[in-house]
C-alpha cells in the first residue's frame, strides 16, 4: 500500500491587506449576496468573476422549494460569464456569505459541484482560475486554481 496525502496551498489575508483589484472582486461578491433568492435557507452566497478584459459580473445562489432546482452563486456566476462572455477566460472568482444578518466570519468553500464547475471552466480556458472565499476574519486566497480544493479531479478524459 501507498499512502499519499493532498495539500491545499492558499494565503489568509485581513481585507485591508488585499489589493485594490481584489477587494473590488470581494466587493462585488459582497453586494451580490443581497440580489440572492434565499427563502428557505436564509444563507445568501454571492459570488464574483473577473474577466481577461476585466470585466466584473456578478450573480447569487437561488433557491427553489424543490430543492436540486436551485443553483449555487458559483455557478450562477460562472454560467452568466460564460454565456454571456464566451472568449474572455474567467481569471479570478471571489465568493461572501451573509447569513442572520452579516457576513459570515469564516470564508465559505464552494460545494463540491461548484468546484467540478470551476475546474471545467478552468479547461476551457486552459488556466487557473484565483479564487478569493471572504470572511469578516479573512479572505482566502487560493492562487492554484480548483486543483487545491478539488484534489481528485473528474475531468472529459474519463469519458474518452
């Protein structure tokens, strides 16, 4: 037997100690939260991605009561930027939650459907995508792509 373990490589920064361009990216993530649908769980989750061109667009988690039909922010967002923005790469996606009035103080990881999301968006635009989890208490930053969180990737070559 070989036993082999996954590392996951990201940096913990206070909000002030990030950069104009990602406390942007945060930002909008943020105010996305308030455009969720969240009537059962009351966990709002927005989300948002920066483009090659820079362009920002945004979306939020919306619920359904027939649960599997609602769709997290993630993918909200990252659908809308690849329908609506076909040739420009998604570069880096930030992600908040606000729940029972505030923003929660734990950065929130993406569901592991948004992760194999994130990875296949990554393929399609042949890089890494930065992803920026907000926390009152820090923001997670993880430079290496959904490859740090999604150590066991499921990809089209298995399909092959």
């Amino acid at each position: 037997m070989k036993e082999l373990t996954h590392t996951c490589h990201y940096k913990l920064y206070a909000y002030d100690e990030l950069c104009e361009a990602d406390r942007k990216l945060v930002d909008a993530a943020k105010e996305s939260t308030q455009s969720s649908y969240a009537p059962y769980s009351q966990f709002q989750v927005g989300a948002a991605a920066l483009l090659s061109d820079g362009t920002i667009v945004s979306g939020s988690n919306q619920e359904n009561a027939a649960y599997p039909s609602g769709l997290c922010a993630e993918r909200t967002t990252l659908f809308f930027a690849n329908a609506a923005h076909p040739d420009k790469a998604v570069e880096a996606l930030a992600v908040a939650a606000y729940t029972n009035g505030k923003f929660t103080n734990v950065p929130v990881p993406p569901c592991g459907a948004c992760r194999q999301v994130m990875l296949e968006v990554e393929q399609r635009y042949h890089q890494p995508i930065r992803i920026l989890l907000y926390g009152t208490e820090g923001t997670y930053v993880v430079e290496g792509g959904i490859r740090e969180l999604l150590p066991l990737i499921f990809d089209a070559s298995f399909l092959k």
